[in-house]
C-alpha cells in the first residue's frame, strides 16, 4: 500500500453479510471493474456487456466510492481489473493501480488474455488469465513471468478432452483453478459426471501441482477421493463481489451473487459435513442435474473411508 489511510474498518462496516432484495450473500470485500468493452478470452459468469470503455478517472473515483462505502457495506481491499483497452499505455496501467493502492486496495489482480499474459505490469501487480487448449499453454509457458501468474481452466465440453494435455504444459509452479462453468454463457456446464472422468485422466498431470476446482462441490467430486485424499482442500470458493463496468458505477454496480449468480443448496446439505465450507450450486444447474445426486457428504462412505477429519465448523483437518 502506497498511501497512508488505515486499511482497518469500522467495526460496524465488518458485516460478514449483506441483506439484498434477493437474499443474503456474503458481504464482498473484492471490487471488479471490467475496465473495457472488448474481452477477449473472458470467462462468462452472466455479465453484461458494457457500451464502452471506462476512462482511468472512472476507475479511480469508483475504487474510492468502495474504500468509503458508508456503514452498513464493508470497504473493499482486493481489487480485479478485467478487459484492459489497448489504448492503455503502460504508463497509464501504472499510474492508475498506483492510484487505487493508495486509496487502500491490498491486492491488484489484471485479468488478462493469454495473447496480454506476459505484457508488462505494474510491481505487485498479480495477473490472471484463462487456458482452454494446449496451445495457449504453452503461450503461457514460453516465459517465466516477472509477475504472480494464476490460470483458470474453464471445463467446458470442448476442453474436457485436452484437460491434461493443457495441465501438462503448464509450469509446474503454475497455481490451476479448474472451474466449471458459470450460467451465462453461451453452453450449459457438462454434467458433473464428465467432469470427474476427465480430472480422473489428467490426475497425473495434475499430481504435484497448486490446484483446486470451483463451481463443483465437493459431494460431486468426491469419487476422486481415493486418489485425491486432499481432495476437501482442493474446493475452492468464488468470492463474492462488487462488479463494476461503464454502464454500472458506484450505487448502480452490481453484486456476482446474487445479481449475476445464485448459488443454492438442497434441504439435505443442513445434514452434509462439508455444509459450512459449501458454497452450493448455480441454481440453473443444481435444477437441470448437473451437479448430480447432491448427497450429503456425512452419509458417504467413500468419504468417511477416506481418512478425511472434519472440525466442528465443518472444515476439512
Ligand atoms: S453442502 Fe450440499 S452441495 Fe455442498 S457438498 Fe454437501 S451435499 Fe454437496
């Protein structure tokens, strides 16, 4: 952090949750501005798509308008910069993340293509970038990045197939997100099924490396289990936050869950020893079976033979 303002927040601006006209959702402490109209190699999560591109300025007034949110909303600390233009010159890239550091933002993360993976960022400046064959692996392998470097696999239909072909060419060191696709594009998430078959190949090239999955839970992976017996920490979840584009600044930005995602749970998840750690389904999907039986997990014996622990609160130990 470059300026002098606490990153400390008002104990009464700390609410874990946030009470919305379509239920509670956690209370973001992320920001995400989609920075520009075009997006190439973005990740459909049901976002709309902005008339333009924002200006540096905008930006800036909007990371500001969230470090100050007013009392009743938590004051964000990671930021997510998504579409950069390519009329940005790295000067103004730089200028403008110095900026918003030193409003308070912690943590700066650039989501960029992977044609943009290697270009130059700003000191501190995280980026984050989306794979889905094997060349663009080996796009992303070809330099060793001065930057913190993170990849999402999205495991779409078409890519299923290439799945270790595309975790082979990877760096080792390279931290793999393998997210099941959100509502919002253009096809349907393959059913849970398929994705379990085809983790189950890429399990050796898998093997070794930083990796976890979101969108599944764990009741739908957990025939992995056997092979996976970390397969509990391996689940992550999606933060949620603010989403900020030209057309939806300030008051009017829009909440990931639950303006552009629902999550939901089956009654039965109250009984699921992983409940806590779970953050549910795509309501789309849990309606369409996707995600498959939705069985609680205290009722399964692979996991209970598994020699996995859970605490009280339900986390995996
Ligand atoms: S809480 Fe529900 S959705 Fe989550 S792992 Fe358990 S059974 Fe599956």
């Amino acid at each position: 952090m470059s300026g002098g303002e606490s990153l400390v927040s008002p104990p009464h601006s700390t609410a874990a949750l946030r009470f919305t006209a379509r239920g509670v959702v956690a209370a973001p402490e992320t920001l995400q501005i989609r920075v520009g109209a075009q997006f190439e190699g973005r990740v459909a999560f049901g976002a709309p798509s902005p008339s333009r591109d924002m200006t540096p300025a905008e930006v800036v007034h909007n990371v500001r308008a969230f470090r100050a949110p007013g009392p009743r909303m938590r004051a964000v600390r990671g930021l997510a910069l998504s579409a950069i233009p390519v009329s940005w010159s790295a000067a103004t890239l730089h200028d403008t993340t110095e900026a918003c550091r030193a409003a308070g933002i912690e943590r700066v993360v650039l989501h960029r293509p992977v044609s943009a993976c290697h270009d130059a960022v700003p000191e501190g400046v995280a980026v984050a970038t989306a794979v889905r064959v094997p060349d663009e692996a080996e796009q992303v392998a070809a330099k060793r990045p001065s930057h913190s470097l993170s990849v999402t696999i999205p495991l779409e239909a078409r890519v299923l197939p290439l799945l270790g072909e595309v975790a082979a060419r990877l760096a080792p060191t390279t931290r793999l997100t393998l997210l099941w696709p959100l509502p919002g594009g253009s096809e349907a998430a393959p059913p849970a099924d398929a994705v379990v078959e085809a983790m189950e190949r890429a399990l050796p090239q898998l093997a070794s490396r930083d990796w976890g999955v979101k969108g599944l839970p764990l009741c739908a992976l957990q025939s992995l289990l056997p092979q996976v017996p970390d397969l509990p920490r391996r689940v992550w979840k999606s933060a949620n936050r603010h989403y900020v584009d030209a057309d939806h600044q300030g008051p009017g930005a829009l909440l990931l869950q639950p303006d552009l995602q629902r999550l939901e749970k089956r009654d039965g998840c109250r009984f699921c020893a992983f409940d806590s750690r779970c953050e549910g389904v795509a309501s789309p999907w849990l309606a369409a079976g996707l995600a498959g039986a939705v069985t609680p997990i205290s009722s399964s014996p692979t996991l209970l033979a598994s020699g996995v622990h859970f605490r009280g609160d339900g986390t995996a130990g």
